[in-house]
C-alpha cells in the first residue's frame, strides 16, 4: 500500500462528521497530496476505500489517480 485515505474534520472536531478524506503517501501521512496538513491521530481508512461514497478532495484525488493508476476509482464520477 502506498497511499491512505486520511480524515480532516468539520468546526465541531471530530465529535461531528469528517468533511473531507485526502490521500497521503504511506511514506508521510500528515501531508495531504493537495498540501493541507492533516492532524496526526485522524482516522485513516485504506486507499481501497477511495470512490466508494466518501467525500474525497477533489485535488488529492486527480494526484492519487496519476500516482496509482492501476485504481479504477474515477473521481470524477
Ligand atoms: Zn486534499
């Protein structure tokens, strides 16, 4: 695995809802692929779970497609 699905939360932290997943490289998982940086103990999902109903960033996700080609994700969708 190369990347993860990282959570950056809403106003109300995360005792309310997740408000957007990035991708991070494995390699550094508090820098989402679009530059936000992501709060060290969010909850991180598997990069399998991308384009599933989740709402992924729309930047992390046209980066993630170029690095993992091989996902059939489409997140434009
Ligand atoms: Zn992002």
């Amino acid at each position: 695995m190369t990347h993860l699905l990282r959570a950056e939360y809403g106003p109300q932290g995360r005792s309310g809802e997740v408000k957007t997943w990035h991708v991070v490289r494995s390699s550094d998982p508090t820098a989402a692929m679009c530059g936000r940086e992501i709060e060290a103990d969010a909850e991180t999902r598997d990069e399998s779970e991308w384009g599933t109903g989740l709402r992924g960033c729309q930047q992390c996700g046209s980066l993630y497609i170029h690095e993992a080609p091989h996902f059939p994700g489409d997140p434009h969708r």
